[in-house]
C-alpha cells in the first residue's frame, strides 16, 4: 500500500497563503494526499468528486498515463534549457499543433508561464504595434465590465473595475475604457441598443484604443456571464471598421470547455489575438501561449525596438511543452466532443435547483454549470457541507458552479449537481 507525507496543516495555516485567503482568520485547507481520474483523496480518508477540474484545467483527469509518461520521457532528457538563442523539438511542435486548431489566421506563438503573463503579452503586443506604426496615441485598452483576465497588473486593469476582486487597486492600475457588460445572453439576438451603445464607445474612443479585450461567449470569473455570439461578431467588425485591434482572453474558455474547440469559433471569428492557458497541459503544470497574426508579429517588430519587449526565464519550457503536447493529442484522439456533449447532457440536472426560491438562475453551456443565488456563499460553511455529499466545489460571490473533468461520468455529474440542489435546499451557503 502507499504510504503518503503527514500534512502539517497547522503549519499552513500560519505560514502559507493561499488563493485569496486572509493571513488572519483564513479559510480551512484540507489535505490532499493524491489525486486519480476525477477524484481527489483527502488525508481523513474522503474521497471527493471534482467538479472543479482544478480551476477547470485537469481536462483529462488527474495521472493520466499518457501526460505522465511524457512528463517522465522529457524529465529524463531535458527539464528545462533557456529559450534565448536555443530552441527544441517539443516547443516546436507543441506551436505547429497550435497553429493547426486555432483560428487559421494565427500563425505567430509566444510560450509564456502563466494565464496572467500571457495577458500582459497580449497588451504588449497590442501596444507596441501601434508604437510602431507611429500611433503612440493609441494607448488605452477597451473592454466589457463582468471581465476577468487575471491578477497581475495590467491583467488587473481590464478586470471588471466596481465589482471585481481587484477593485481596491483603483489609482495604481492604467485607466482604461469600458463599456456595459453583454447584456444579450448566449441564445439571444442582442438589441439594437446594445449594439448602438457598443459602436458610439469606438466612435467617441478609438483613436486612443489599441485593443478591445474580452473572454469571449463566456465572462467567467467576473460573473459567469454566458452572452450572445451575435455580440462577438458585432464586436470584431467594429475592430475592423475602428481600427482596433482585437484580443481574446481563451484562457478559460479554450481546448473544448465552451463545446467548441475554442469559443471565438461559436460566432465564427478570429482575433488579433489570442490568450490561451489552464488546460493546455491538461492540468499538471504551469504553462499558457499568446498567438498572434503576421500583421501584428511583423508591424510590431518594423519598430524601433524590433523586438517584441517580453522574455520570461522559463519561456518554451521543455517539460511543459511536451505534457502539453501530449494533453492536445489525447484531445484529439479521444472525440472530445462526444464527451462534452455528454457532459453537458448530465448538468441538465442542475435545472433541478431552479424550483428553489433562493436561486436566481440555472445556465449551462458546454461542460459549464452555473447556479446563481440571491446572496454571497459562505465559503467555508459551503464546503464543509460538499465534503459531506464527497464533492468537491469551489464557490465565489453568489455563483455555485462546475466545470468537472471531461471524463467524469454522468453518475458522477448527477452528484455533484445533487450536492448542490442540497446545500441551497437545506441553507448551508
């Protein structure tokens, strides 16, 4: 039998912060001592469904044999090697696959280490194309409020400004230009208005904007909001028509989530650029890449820098390269399609909770569930509860919602939609 570490949680409670944790009263922590498939083993001897694919990026489950023999192959060649000046067969292949299942017309790849750094990126390349065509005065971003695009600065500043976590901030961060939330939801035509509105913020704004940013189809952390295709579509032919560039943040919704490969393709567009990260190694360690087309590769290296001013030290790091070459394959091979349409089959059951007086809205989208409440979940209390059905979700604001591995079962996704409708019914939230 396997023998596992003790885990010290005392000790984690003093000394280590976790994801939005205060360092004075904070959240329980509860060991984990491994992992299998959709499970995830406490150190009490629980076993929990996850409905959270770790932050929705364990598309695949957790030890897939496959994306653990390609993490022991490339460990025992080459772990890492710096990407300045050197290159090698995993990173190249991982940006032909890239290439190959992205909008056609990106075909430029930078590596980055993290969904945040490969926003920054992003923004970068935004603003330095414009620095080099000459048009320094198209210095500001434009985006939708609800959006969330990660915690680091410049990430932060195009987060939702009023009700985000990131909020507090306000006066640090670069002003940038936003415009109301999609108010059209993912079945609907927007209105006339929304759409006027939209086009009088490129009117009054586009001369200074480099780029419009925004998840697209689905808002996620910044509200869970599903909106219409027809949104995004009217969206990119303002870029077009303003001379904005376009940037969509697939960190989230990317690699089949949506029910799509990639959720721009629901209203058949392509950006300027595109974030992409989460699932790309199927969920075993940090990596995440930001594309681009040749106009914005080429124009922002006629500059006078020349080159585009980025270069993380793990960047095309080998041994992430090669998982997530093999978490794309297994994607591929395995009618990724077939399984979230069967997911998204079994999230039906959610629509349970909406005979509850307490829920605001049931919707679903892909391998996306979200149940919406009249008030802000208790963490803590909420947990405590799902632990005891042997789920295990992770809430925020008013939002319970799932985003589970695509191999879990149907069985399994009825539990975790059954341990929700329980936790609202009997008031433990």
């Amino acid at each position: 039998m396997d023998t596992f570490t003790a885990i010290d949680k005392e000790f984690d409670k003093k000394h280590i912060w976790h994801p939005y944790t205060s360092m004075l009263n904070p959240l329980p922590s509860y060991g984990v001592t491994h992992t299998s498939e959709n499970k995830i083993y406490l150190d009490t001897g629980d076993v929990l469904i996850d409905g959270m694919a770790s932050w929705w990026s364990a598309i695949h489950g957790y030890n897939h044999p496959k994306l653990v023999a390609s993490i022991h192959k490339q460990a025992s060649t080459m772990s890492h090697v710096m990407f300045g000046g050197i290159t090698h067969a995993p990173a190249i292949e991982l940006c032909k696959k890239l290439i190959s299942i992205t909008p056609k017309t990106l075909d430029r790849v930078f590596l980055a280490d993290s969904g945040s750094v490969s926003v920054e990126v992003a923004i970068k390349m935004a603003l330095q194309y414009w620095i080099s065509k000459g048009h320094k005065g198209k210095n500001k971003l434009m985006t939708a409020q609800k959006g969330y695009h990660g915690d680091t600065f410049a990430a932060m500043s195009v987060c939702d400004p009023v009700n985000s976590m990131h909020s507090m901030y306000q006066g640090f961060l670069p002003e940038h230009i936003f415009v109301a939330a999609p108010k059209a939801k993912f079945d609907e035509q927007p209105s006339q208005q929304e759409l006027d509105s939209l086009e009088q913020a490129f009117l009054e704004h586009h001369q200074h904007v480099a780029a419009f940013i925004i998840e697209p189809i689905v808002q996620n952390a910044g509200g869970m909001n599903f909106y219409s295709p027809s949104y995004l579509a009217k969206v990119r032919q303002l870029c077009n028509k303003y001379d904005v560039l376009l940037i969509l943040d697939e960190i989230a919704t990317g690699f089949g989530r949506t029910g799509k490969m990639f959720a721009c393709e629901h209203a058949g567009i392509a950006p300027d650029i595109m974030c992409i990260g989460k699932a790309l190694t199927g969920g075993t360690m940090t990596l995440s890449a930001t594309l681009t087309n040749e106009k914005v590769a080429v124009g922002l290296s006629e500059g006078e820098a020349g080159v585009l001013m980025h270069g993380p030290t793990f960047m095309g790091n080998p041994l992430a390269c090669a998982v997530a070459n093999a978490s794309i394959d297994l994607l591929l091979e395995n009618n990724w399609q077939a399984h979230i349409n069967r997911v998204n089959l079994a999230m039906a059951e959610l629509k349970r909770c909406e005979s509850l007086t307490s829920v605001v809205n049931v919707r679903i989208l892909g391998a996306i569930g979200v149940v919406e409440v009249d008030k802000a979940v208790d963490v803590a209390k909420i947990q405590r509860f799902f632990i005891s059905k042997g789920v295990w979700i992770r809430p925020f604001g008013k939002l319970i919602y799932i985003m589970p591995p695509y191999i879990s079962s149907t069985e399994d996704i009825h539990k975790l939609a059954d341990a929700i409708y329980h936790a609202i019914d009997k008031q433990q939230y």
